[in-house]
C-alpha cells in the first residue's frame, strides 16, 4: 500500500492560465473522489469516479473544471482560465467498494492563482 | 437537506487532559455513516473513525473513544490524556452511504495541546 498521491504538490499560475492535477490512487481501488479545501473550511466534494465512470458532479465544479479518469486508474483534474477565487488546496481521496468506505486522501495540491 | 454543525471552532488544553469534540448531524435519512478525520499540521487527513447510524454503542480504542446519540444527531470524540501530537484540525464527515458515498465535511475544530 503506497498511498495515494498527487502532482504537483504546489502550483502558482497566473489568472486566465489553465492547470492540471494529477491523482494516483490506491491500486486496487475502484473509486476516487476530488475534494476542495479552503483555509480554514473543510473539504468539499468536487466528483468521483467509479472505475473510469464520472458518477457525480457538485455544482461548485463549474464548466472551467474538467476531470477524467481514463482507464479507471489514474485522473486528472483540470482547470481552464483560472481565477483567483480557484485558489485552495485539491485533495484527491481513493477507497474500495461496498458501503460508505473508508476514504483514503492524498497530500493535496496547493494551487494559488496571482 | 442534511447539515453538518461542529459548533467549537477551537479547543486548547494542557497537556494529559481530556478533549470532547462535538458534531451534530441533521438529516433526514435513517441510514448514514459518520467519520472523524484528523488534519495535523502537514495537512494529510487522516482517517480516526467510522460508524453507522445504527450503533449507537459506545466505543474505546486506544485513547480515543465515541459516543453517538441518534435521538439528539450527536456524535461525539473524546481524546484522553491528550498529547502534543493531538495537535490537528478534526472534521467530522457524514456520509448518506446508501448510493451516495460523498463526505460533506464539517468546518473543523482546531485543538492545540500544549506541553
């Protein structure tokens, strides 16, 4: 069990350039969620994937965000025409199947848009 | 529509004292899944507990314990005898479960233990 991980662990970008996350879950996990975090929030749900198959979709994830998971293995999480509002931490959480599981989260990506 | 409340937004103690974290949930499902995330300083959560809304037993391990009371939607974490390295931000995070496995994380309530 290697964890899960992300790159980058920290992106600076200018506002209106577009970024990309990469997350690597646990190997034998099925599903994968994406999670925001601002300081001092806790962390919101983005989306998740079960298999390569994007289930859910929260309103926060508005149309500049994208996430894939091709090949129901690693995925990426993308941002076009960034904002100094999309400036937060991006956790990226694995778990197997069954009911309500246990989450397994990553380090996060800190992103901070100037 | 379900809330989450973690009413203390922080906690500070002394060292080998006892910390009570309280959550309370509002919802109107019958079946749900509760857990205690840890965020230390590195900022990694990590997973403390999980219980369903079913048991509502009262359960030790280690130094951390919990007690969920369905009547009231509570669902309480005690540290005891905490230490330094208890030092963390702890979410609770409810779960509907049944088809529905997002966490909708309360807002934190930091602990400082000091030496």
């Amino acid at each position: 069990d290697t964890g899960v991980s992300q790159n980058p662990r920290h992106k600076i970008t200018k506002r209106g350039q577009n970024v990309t996350f990469r997350c690597d879950p646990i190997s034998e996990h099925n599903r994968l969620y994406w999670y925001r975090q601002t300081l001092g929030q806790g962390p919101e749900f983005l989306t998740y994937f079960q298999n390569e198959a994007q289930l859910e979709k929260s309103r926060l994830l508005s149309d500049r965000f994208s996430a894939e998971r091709p090949k129901g293995s690693f995925s990426t999480l993308e941002i076009q025409r960034t904002e100094q509002g999309d400036s937060a931490m991006y956790l990226c959480a694995s778990s197997g199947i069954g009911q309500a599981p246990r989450q397994y989260f990553g380090p996060g990506t800190r992103l901070t848009v100037t | 529509a379900q809330k989450v409340t973690q009413a203390q937004t922080e906690i500070s103690v002394v060292e080998k004292e006892d910390v009570t974290l309280d959550c309370v949930y509002e919802t109107r499902d019958t079946t749900y899944y509760l857990f205690w995330y840890k965020q230390p300083p590195s900022g990694e959560l990590v997973f403390l507990i999980r219980r369903n809304s079913f048991d509502e037993q009262n359960e030790i391990s280690g130094r951390y314990s919990w007690n969920f009371q369905k009547s009231t939607s509570s669902f309480n974490f005690t540290i005891t005898a905490s230490q330094v390295v208890d030092s963390a931000v702890y979410f609770c995070a409810p779960t509907p479960g049944s088809n529905d496995y997002k966490l909708s994380f309360g807002a934190g309530t930091t602990v400082t233990v000091r030496a």
